[in-house]
C-alpha cells in the first residue's frame, strides 16, 4: 500500500475530475475534503509552484485533461462503481489509496455476484486501473493476487466468435 504522505489529497473521485454528464445522479456520501495545495519539494521559492499560481494547473485540472475524449466517461464511470463498492462496504477512506484486499473483493464481487465474464472483468480492470494510475499514482498491476485472481476466473470460461458468412451469404 502507498503511504497517505505521498497520496495527494483528495476526496474520491469527485475532487479529482469535474462532474461528468450523466454519472452519479445523486452525491456520493462521504466526509467532504477541501483542496489543499500540494507538498512543494523545491525549499528555496514556496510560492512559485503552489497550485493557483499563474501559469501553474492543479492536480485536478492537469488530471482532467488525460482521459481519452471518447471514453472518458466509461473509465470514469467504472471507477465510481468501485468506490460505490468500496463506500457501501465501509472501507472507503479519501485520504488513502484502496488496499489490495479491497481491490480483491472488488472484483470477486464482480464475478460472484453480478456474474461477470472474465473478458467483462479484464476490460473493468483496465478502466479502474487507468484511473488508479491518474488518481493515486498506483499501478494495480503491481499486485500479483490480484492477477491471479482474474486469471483464475478464466478457466473454464469460452470466447463466443462471431460465425463467418459462407460465399452464398454474401450478397455483391
């Protein structure tokens, strides 16, 4: 797990981006955090790289401009689904990166009790990972259970293919 030192602060996923048109209808409950100026590791000048200087964005701002445009709103979407999870199961802290075992659990709630196929949980953990990466600086490639976990939920499971037209099918 990340130390919260390194962590930026932030309040879940809302302080981070600007609200995303047809997401999270209602407020998602939880203790509210203001924006604080990030830690500045240059000692000399503390006021040239303080965020709301001129010419300098804020973690939030620069963050929100790294989503792909045309799937901006699925990462996101699929991000607010885990700490949905994670809010409704009381291990949702705003101040601190989630914790492999809650990663864990998310995805097995995936599979065991929404009944997601593997290649569905594949593609979820590529959207939640690509926001983990932007939000808390954490790659959830760097736990190995995790993808053991999705590879077990493999075995088994068949590819549906689409069937291909036979020359008579085709119409010229």
């Amino acid at each position: 797990m990340v130390p919260a030192a390194v962590l930026p602060p932030v309040a879940g996923l809302a302080a981070i981006l600007p609200p995303v048109a047809g997401l999270a209808a209602a407020p998602l409950p939880g203790p509210a955090v203001q924006d604080q100026p990030a830690a500045n590791p240059v000692q000399g000048n503390q006021g040239a790289f303080v965020e709301g200087n001129k010419g300098w964005l804020s973690y939030k701002d620069l963050m929100a401009t790294t989503y792909p445009a045309k799937s901006r709103n699925v990462y996101l979407s699929a991000y607010l689904n885990f700490e949905r999870f994670l809010r409704s199961s009381g291990s949702f802290d705003c101040n601190v990166a989630p914790s492999q075992l809650s990663i864990l659990n998310y995805f097995h709630h995936l599979r065991t009790d929404k009944h997601w196929k593997s290649t569905t949980l594949w593609s979820h953990f590529s959207r939640v990972n690509a926001v983990m990466k932007r939000t808390w600086g954490v790659n959830l490639t760097i736990y190995p259970r995790l993808l053991q976990l999705l590879k077990a939920y493999e075995t088994g499971h068949r590819v549906k293919k689409a069937s291909v037209f036979s020359p008579q099918q085709v119409v010229i």
